[in-house]
C-alpha cells in the first residue's frame, strides 16, 4: 500500500520514537527525512494517517504509531473504516454524517459483521474514561447498549458521547471529566443510540 519513500518515512519515525522515546514534531521529522518543507512532512503523515500506521491527536508531539511494516503481511487484514464527522465530548454538537475519510483498522480490532466508524472528540468531558479532546473514537454500529457502556447518542440531531446508566424510571448520559462543570443528561426525550465507543485510537 505505501511506496518506499512512505515506507522509509514509517520506518525512521518509529526508530526517532524508541530512540527519543517521544513522537517526533514536524520540525524534527524534517531534519531526519531531510525534506524541503513542513508540508512535505504533512503528506507523508496524511498518507500513513490514511493506510492505518499512524493516529494524530492535537498537539506538536501527536503522533501514535499503530502498526508497523511487519504488520502488514498476508496474515494481517485491514478493515476501510469511514470518519464521519465530529462528536462533541461536552456540549453536544450538531452531528455531521458527511463522510470525511477512512482509516484502516485491522481486522483483530474490528470484528466482521459489525459495522464501525469513526468519530473526532470534542471537548472533555470525558477525559477521565480516556477520552480527550480531539481523539478519534473507534464506535460500532448499534442501536442499543448495556448499562455502563460508552454510546455515542443523538439528541435532536446533536450527538455527544457519554456512558449510559438505565434507571428506573429514566435514562442518564454521564460525563466522566476533570472539569465539574460537566453534568448527567437526564433523557426525557427522544434520543437515539448511534453505537458503542470501542476504544480511543
């Protein structure tokens, strides 16, 4: 899937990381590579970003490297997992359903026949369950969910991300932040449940 320059760019980034034992910013990712310009270290992170090597947060040192060179044999399959917009992780946001790319998963995260997508955090009210601002979220497909899962929920075309608590006679969607400010959404609506948060990737 890569060419040889991308792969020689895969491979010195993950020897800066398990040398420096720190990601790499764009400025040293130049020097190393010995590229003309920031935005050549761009593509190259945004080709990798797109086969599933790579994960980029927010931040100069956001790069996580999520599979090697190694890993991409015969024995190792790659599910396209479309990212379909932002969810909020605080005031819920207008949910956007455009398709704004894909990434590759690999097939021992993501389970045949579930469908999954991917969603960008926003905000932190969930930081305490691992999940930052600006993190991508690895959600399947699902309406419905267990009491103390991560759902990504739709209220009124707004989606937010929060852990469900099925109560008597209501339902709850808890933040898990730092920041007191965030509070349980009581549902006395009509609300949806897009999925289940699998994991931060």
């Amino acid at each position: 899937m890569l060419t040889d320059k991308q792969k020689r760019f895969l491979t010195e980034l993950i020897s800066y990381i398990e040398r420096e034992k720190r990601p790499p910013n764009t400025r040293e990712l130049q020097e190393v590579m010995q590229l003309k310009s920031p935005r050549s270290v761009g593509q190259y992170l945004e080709s990798l970003e797109r086969h599933g090597f790579i994960a980029r947060g927010k931040g100069a040192r956001n790069i996580q490297v999520l599979r090697n060179l190694s890993d991409n044999n015969e024995n190792r399959n790659t599910v396209r997992i479309p990212i379909v917009g932002v969810v909020a992780c605080g005031t819920p946001l207008l949910a956007e359903q455009n398709i704004e790319g894909y990434v590759d998963v690999s097939d021992q995260i993501v389970r045949r026949p579930y469908q999954y997508f991917i969603l960008k955090a926003r905000g932190n009210s969930m930081n305490k369950a691992g999940i930052n601002d600006g993190d991508r979220v690895l959600v399947r497909r699902q309406p419905t969910a267990n009491d103390g899962e991560i759902v990504v929920a739709l209220i009124n075309e707004e989606a937010t991300v929060k852990r469900i608590r099925f109560k008597d006679d209501h339902i709850t969607l808890e933040p898990e932040s730092t920041d007191s400010e965030h509070k349980p959404i009581i549902l006395d609506m009509n609300f949806q449940i897009q999925g289940v948060v699998m994991k931060s990737l």
